[in-house]
C-alpha cells in the first residue's frame, strides 16, 4: 500500500494498482521533463502528476549532455511526446557553484562535478561582464533562466532528430522556472 505525506492511502485510480496495470501495456507520456536533480524539484510532485504521465530526466544544473539528448530524442521517437520542458529553478547549486567557481577558480574540483559546472559556465560569463556581479542574488537569479534557456537552445538545435521534430512534427521545447519561494512554475517566453 501506498501512503501520501498525510498517510492518507493513495487512491487506486490516480496511483495506485488500477493505473499501474494499465500502465504494463506502455506508456504515453504527454511531456517530457528535463529538470535538476535538487531534491526540492521532483517533477511530478510539482507538476501534480501521476505514474506515465510524465517521461523525467534529472541531473543538477538541468544541463544537456549527450545522454540528455539521446534520452529526449528516445521518447519524443518511441512514445510521440510532442512537448519538451526544460524545468529550472531558484536557488539552484549547480548555478551557484559555476558562479563561485567563475568568480574563485579551485584546481580541487572533481572532473565530474567539472563537467557539469562547464555546462552552466557559457551562461554565466556573459553576465558576469555586466552590473549583475554586483548584486549575487540578481545575477543568480538571471543565470537560472539563462541556464535554461541555454539547455533549451541546446536541444531545439543539438540533434538533427529533435531539430527535425520541432520543424515537421510541432515538437515543442520550452524553458519553465519553478520557484521554491512561491511553489509556482512560470513558463519562459520563447524567442521568435
Ligand atoms: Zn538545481
């Protein structure tokens, strides 16, 4: 049996041994959600959703590596998803730590760890040549939404797959910013 934080039981038809059945024939899931790892950011939870609803990849910083690309490109092919969102959010390390790490260089930082820093890295910089690194909490917060807009530039233009699904078969690909403040997910414009 499954319990809610309230332990309330779960409802069989929103979770539960209903759903899960019809899920064993496949799943349809109508979005797929590129979010951070934080532990305060699980898409489902934020999103309101239930089991197949939502195709989830998570690594801190919502950066896009190949296996990012290759785990959108798998289900936008094999389950028809039409809608990509890149999910960011307040207050994130992995911003934090390319923020620390452009402003104090450490030759200690894991090659691991590295390789996500250098992902977030090209959408800091240019905000650190601008009046933003005066005031951390503002630069923070501008290098979030351009962290995401970076991975959604990324994937609308770093596989000729996808690239070729927006174009012809309306794959959209959007960028949303989930503030831990407020609870609220706000959508980020699309450039033209
Ligand atoms: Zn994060």
């Amino acid at each position: 049996m499954l319990y809610r934080r309230d332990d309330e039981p779960v409802d069989d038809d929103a979770g539960g041994r209903v759903r899960r059945d019809e899920l064993t024939a496949g799943q349809e899931p109508f979005a797929i959600i590129l979010g951070c790892s934080d532990s305060r950011v699980p898409a489902e939870l934020v999103f309101d959703q239930g089991l197949g609803d939502l195709f989830v990849i998570r690594v801190a910083g919502n950066v896009v590596a190949p296996s990012q690309i290759g785990s959108v490109e798998f289900a936008a092919a094999l389950f028809e998803t039409r809608l990509v969102v890149v999910l960011g959010h307040s207050q994130c390390g992995a911003i934090k730590a390319t923020i620390d790490e452009l402003q104090r260089p450490t030759a200690s930082q894991s090659r691991n760890i590295r390789s996500i820093v250098d992902r977030v890295r090209p959408a800091v910089e240019g905000l650190l040549k601008t009046e933003l690194r005066h005031d951390l909490k503002e630069l923070a917060q501008h290098a979030v939404r351009a962290n995401i807009r970076a991975s959604v530039d990324h994937l609308r233009h770093g596989s000729e797959i996808l690239e070729r699904l927006v174009e012809e078969e309306g794959l959209m690909v959007v960028g949303a910013e989930y503030s831990l403040e407020t609870g609220v997910v706000e959508f980020l414009e699309s450039p033209a």
